[in-house]
C-alpha cells in the first residue's frame, strides 16, 4: 500500500473539511462523497486508493466527524 498517496488524500480531504468550517457564509447540512474505482475486480461497498488496497472508512469518518458542520450528524457506514 502507497501509504505517500493515501495520506495525500487524507490531507486532501482534511483540507477541504477545514475550509468548510472555516467558511462563515457556508452552512452546510449534508455532504456527499463519490468515490469511483476504476478496479474491475472490486467489492461493492469497499473504497480503494490508486494502487488498489483498501481504505478504511473509519479513517474517512474520523475526518468528517472532525468539521463542525457535521459532528453529530448520522452517516452512511
């Protein structure tokens, strides 16, 4: 597993939560993430990095739990 481009994309998506909270004309109640595998062999409900391994979703979780907007707020798991 590229662990490089797997904390790219948690810093990424840090990034992005931080702006958002950040943002005082920005009220949110909901968000959405698409994530699309090119990986042929996939499971469905599975989330993939670009080398193919599986990423935990509670590591995406723990990210968005971490914005304001959205602490509290039930997720799709």
């Amino acid at each position: 597993m590229n662990k490089g481009i797997i904390r790219r994309n948690q810093r990424c998506l840090e990034k992005k939560m931080n702006d958002i909270d950040n943002d005082p004309s920005l009220m949110y109640d909901s968000l959405v993430i698409m994530f699309s595998s090119r990986k042929l062999s996939s499971e469905a409900g599975k989330i993939y990095d670009c080398d193919g391994e599986i990423v935990q979703r509670t590591e995406i979780l723990e990210i968005i739990n971490g914005s304001r907007y959205f602490k509290g707020k039930p997720k799709i798991r």
